[in-house]
C-alpha cells in the first residue's frame, strides 16, 4: 500500500468512500459489491491522471458489535480485530486498490471524535433531554412507526426495541430546510434521481432531534462532558470519513481531499447519509460531501442478504470458485446498478462459462493463436493502416464506455465491453482470418486493436486480466506501444 502521507501531499483530486462496515458480520457480497464499484471508479479515475483517494474500513463501535462479542465469548476489542482483518484480506483477495483502511477504534480516530463532540456541545447543538422512540439495532437506527412494516423493521424482520432514556440529543431538526435547498439545487447531490426525490419527501415532512447518546452501551467512545453516556455509533461513523485523512477534528484545518467528491453506499443507509452526516458537517462549518450514489441491493430469492436473516453470501466463495477477476465481473454485470437484482449460483456458473471462459477468454485464444503463426516475424503493429470501419466502431465504443461509467451504469459498460468483443467474433468469421496468408496481415492487425482496446476498457474492472492480455499483445501496461512479439499464454477463464 501506498503511504498515505505522500498521496495527502499531492494535489487535490478525486476523493471516493465506500460506507465502514460493521464488524459483527464477516464481508458478504453485499459489501463487495459496493467496494469492488468503488475500487473500479478509484482505478478509471487513476488512470485518467488524477489524484485518487479511495477511504473504506470498519466501524467498530456500538451495540451490535457488544452483543456479537458476548454471543461468541470474545472481549469486543478482540471481535473488531478478527474481522476486520477478514475485511482486509477479502478486499486484498479482491483486488481492491484503497488508499487508507480506517478501523473506529483507532485511538487517533476516537481523539478527533472526542473533539467534535466537544464543540459540538459548546455551540449547544447538543443537549441534554429525554428522547422516546423504536430503535432498530439491526440497522443502529431509531424508526418511526412509518417506517414499520407489521411493527417490525423491514430490512431485518425484527421488532425494534422501545427505548426512553434521559441523554444527549442533536439538533437535527433545525437542519431540514438547509438540507431541501442543497439537496434540491444539487449543492449537496443525491443520485439516482428516485432517491433523491425520496429524500426530498422525507424531509419535507421535517426533521425531529436525535438521540445521540446512551448510558447502556458501553462500547463506544464516550462524551468528553459526561463520562457516564456513549456516542450514538452513526456519529462516530461518519467522522471516519475525514480522520480517514488523518484529521485530527479541527474543523479550520481541513485535509486537502475534502470533501468526498463521491461516496457511495445502498439504500439502507441514505436516510442517515442524507440528514443526520450532513447536518453535522453544517453545524461544524464544514463543506459537505459533493455526490452520494445509492445502488441497489443484491437479494436472494427476493431478500436482502444479511446476517440476521441468515442467507448470506461469501465472497470468499466466489473466489475459490471463479478467481478474482471473474468475481469482481459477475458482480458487477449481474447487477443493474440502481436496481435490486437477484442473483443465483446457477445463473452466475452460467455467466462465467458464456461472457469468460467463451465470450473473452475464447476471442483472445483465437486472436493470440492466429497473431502467433502469422505474424512472429514482425511484431510491430501499424496503427495507422487501421481500417476505418473498425475505429469508428472501437471510438463509439469508448464513448458509451465513458457515458454509462459517469453514470456508474456499470453493467451497461460491461455490456458495451462484450458488445464490441461479440463485434470483433463476427469479424474473425467474416474475414476467415484463419485462411489468411503473410501478405494478408491487416486484417489480423486489426483484430489486435479492437483487443488492445478491450483490454484497456477491461483495466479498472478486471485489472489483471487486463494485464495479462497486454502481456500477450507484447504491449507495455498503459503504453501504446507495441514493443516486444505476441505471445501466447495460458487460457484466461476455463470453463467450469
Ligand atoms: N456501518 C454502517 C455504515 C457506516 S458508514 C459511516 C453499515 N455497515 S454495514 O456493514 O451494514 O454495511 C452497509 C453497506 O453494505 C450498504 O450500504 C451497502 O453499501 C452494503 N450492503 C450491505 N448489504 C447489501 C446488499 N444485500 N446488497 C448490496 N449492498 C449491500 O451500515
């Protein structure tokens, strides 16, 4: 991993989040998800030059994790730190290319929240009251009696516990027009278009106070000005955003990264994201986060996978039994992005063996094999005999390409990718390049293009096979030069 201190130096740039996931869970696909779209933006914004910091991690604290802990006789501190490993090793297995790793328990994480709870309190937009209201530990989240279905909490099929305690509460509720008139104007930006219309209405209804402290949790970092009480874990949370980047929660002295110029998460946590995050940075004088991007989740048999429902499933998995790149691939092509999408063990085998093993893996056998016994005397590629037809259709390709990744339509540029891999197929067939002789060498030549092209496209989604396509074109990683013979290697995907 890169220091973290010489990527802060440079220039400002592309600053990307993913949500800290709970350590009461090991890493599910759920989670994946949202961390491999993130990784892919994180790796096209690299390779467009720019500045990148990619921030996930684990968020540690709060009743969930305490009771985990109890569950599995282990001490919390000693739960956080066997599964946020698992986190670590999942994405090291996943290919995820993050900047910093940040765990809540970190002392200098727990300081800088400390800090802001101070002032917090000192600008009074903390106070002591009585709060009363349903409290969903699933989510960490307080309901209303809307937000029950059946009296239960949706998402996690549990009846939320009654709570009334005496403790601090923050002045959420002076935050609900600030945060219309962001939202509506897009100072403060909610993508997809449905969500943000769903936020709008939600708070159109206005914002009442939170509760943000209990006396019964003990794991968690507690007030500076009382002791006795502990911090609601969503404020903890979210400050992992900018500690994140070393901050140590002096609101003059900001890191030269904020604000997130995207952060990405499903629609389980929005509401939070949209209210409770930016109404602290408000009243912190802090600039909010530019862009929030909600997908869809991944279910099965129509439910949300998730730990309490017990239909969890593993990426680890799906590595052992598709290998890294495939996984990150099905993952993203199964699932339209802003949509809920079910996926299948079936359907997935399925997948690998028509879009990797036949679709890619077989079009660069074809193309490698038929480069190497024509054209091993001369390695060199002319770019500029390229046929016309074949780069009008490679350049519109690229454009999609870029259309649907600003819209974070990941599936759609997948599709694109295999649009033009089934075009270069045809291709093959209608030229017979197998019957072609030496002196017939373009048309091979621009089979190579359209791959050097699909490799280049497949770079921030499935980056070593990408590489490894390179490789066998004789192309130097991020050059356009061929510089050394095609050479066959092993087969990319075999079929399973
Ligand atoms: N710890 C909080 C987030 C704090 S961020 C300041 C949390 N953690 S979580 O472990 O429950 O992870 C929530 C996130 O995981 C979701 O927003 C989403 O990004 C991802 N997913 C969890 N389940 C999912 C699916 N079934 N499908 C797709 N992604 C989902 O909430």
């Amino acid at each position: 991993m890169k220091k973290i201190s010489n990527i802060l130096n440079r220039k400002k740039g592309f600053y990307i989040t993913t949500p800290i996931y709970y350590v009461n869970s090991r890493p599910h696909l759920g989670h994946s998800y949202t961390t491999i779209a993130a990784d892919v933006l994180a790796r096209y914004h690299r390779l467009q030059k720019e500045k990148v910091f990619f921030l996930t991690g684990t968020d540690e604290h709060g009743a969930k994790i305490e009771k985990a802990a109890q569950e599995t006789n282990r001490t919390p501190q000693q739960l956080c730190n066997e599964n946020s490993k698992l986190f670590k090793k999942t994405w090291q297995n996943l290919n995820i290319s993050y900047d910093n790793f940040i765990r809540t328990t970190n002392s200098n994480h727990i300081k800088a929240v400390q800090r802001v709870l101070q002032i917090l309190y000192q600008k009074k937009f903390i106070y002591k009251g009585i709060y009363e209201g349903f409290y969903c530990l699933g989510c960490e989240q307080y309901k209303t009696k809307n937000d029950l279905i059946n009296g239960k909490c949706p998402d996690h099929q549990i009846k939320p516990e009654i709570v009334k305690e005496k403790n601090y509460l923050f002045k959420l509720s002076r935050f609900g027009n600030i945060l219309r008139k962001k939202i509506t104007n897009n100072e403060f930006e909610i993508k997809p278009e449905e969500r943000k219309r769903e936020i709008l209405g939600f708070l159109k209804k206005g914002l009442q106070d939170i509760s943000i402290s209990r006396q019964k949790i003990r794991w968690g970092v507690t007030l500076p000005f009382d002791k006795k009480h502990t911090v609601y874990v969503w404020l903890d949370a979210f400050l992992n955003y900018l500690t994140g980047l070393s901050w140590d929660g002096n609101p003059e002295n900001l890191p030269k990264f904020w604000p997130p110029n995207l952060q990405l998460m499903a629609k389980d946590i929005l509401r939070v994201h949209a209210t409770i995050w930016p109404a602290m940075l408000l009243s912190l004088n802090i600039p909010l986060p530019k862009k929030i991007f909600i997908h869809g989740y991944f279910t099965i048999d129509g439910q949300k996978m998730s730990k309490s429902l017990g239909n969890v499933f593993r990426p680890e998995e799906m590595i052992e039994k598709f290998g890294t790149d495939a996984t990150r691939y099905l993952l993203l092509s199964s699932c339209s992005f802003n949509k809920d999408s079910d996926i299948s063990w079936e359907r997935l085998f399925e997948k690998y063996n028509s879009d990797l093993a036949s679709g890619l893996g077989n079009l660069v056998a074809r193309i490698i094999t038929l480069a190497v016994k024509t054209k091993n005397q001369e390695p060199r590629i002319k770019i500029k005999d390229q046929n016309l037809e074949i780069k009008k259709v490679i350049q519109s390709s690229w454009r999609n390409y870029k259309i649907f990744l600003n819209e974070f339509k990941f599936s759609e540029v997948l599709k694109e990718i295999w649009k033009l891999i089934s075009f270069c197929d045809r291709y093959i067939e209608k030229e017979r390049l197998w019957e072609k002789s030496k002196n017939q060498l373009s048309a091979i030549d621009d089979s190579l293009i359209i791959l050097a092209n699909i490799a280049q496209m497949l770079q921030p989604f499935l980056p070593e096979t990408s590489e490894k396509i390179f490789r066998q074109l004789g192309i130097r990683l991020n050059g356009q030069e061929w510089c050394s013979k095609v050479r066959k290697e092993k087969i990319l995907f075999p079929r399973i």
